[in-house]
C-alpha cells in the first residue's frame, strides 16, 4: 500500500514527487491489477472493478468493466 511522506497526505513540488516515486516504487503510481502497469490515473480518476482493485483503460476495457467511448 502507498503511504505518503511522515505519514502526512499533502501536495507535493513535482520535484518532490519524483524523488518520493523514485525511492518508493510505486510511489503513488496506482498499478493496474491485470497487467502491473501503471495505469495512468489518480485517485480523482481511476477505474475500480467491483473487487475493489484498479485497472487501466486497456485492461478494463478487455475485461468489460468499462465500454469504449
């Protein structure tokens, strides 16, 4: 599970960002449950199957969690 700095959720400097991601692979990367890439989205915008993990666009597209647009 990603944890953040001190225990402490807050904004980041993109600078900061990519020093935390770089020591703490994933970091706050969400990986797709399917195929273990990262599936390109963030909290606001991420694709839960109903078992509660997360997909990419390409994976839940193939697996019927979502439609094509």
């Amino acid at each position: 599970m990603n944890t953040w700095p001190n225990g402490v959720r807050r904004a980041m400097a993109q600078s900061e960002h990519e020093s935390w991601n770089d020591r703490n692979y994933p970091g706050t990367l969400e990986i797709c449950c399917k195929c273990d890439e990262p599936t390109g989205n963030c909290e606001e915008d991420n694709i839960i199957a109903d078992d509660g993990n997360p997909y990419c666009h390409s994976c839940a597209l193939c697996d019927g969690i979502i439609e094509d647009d």
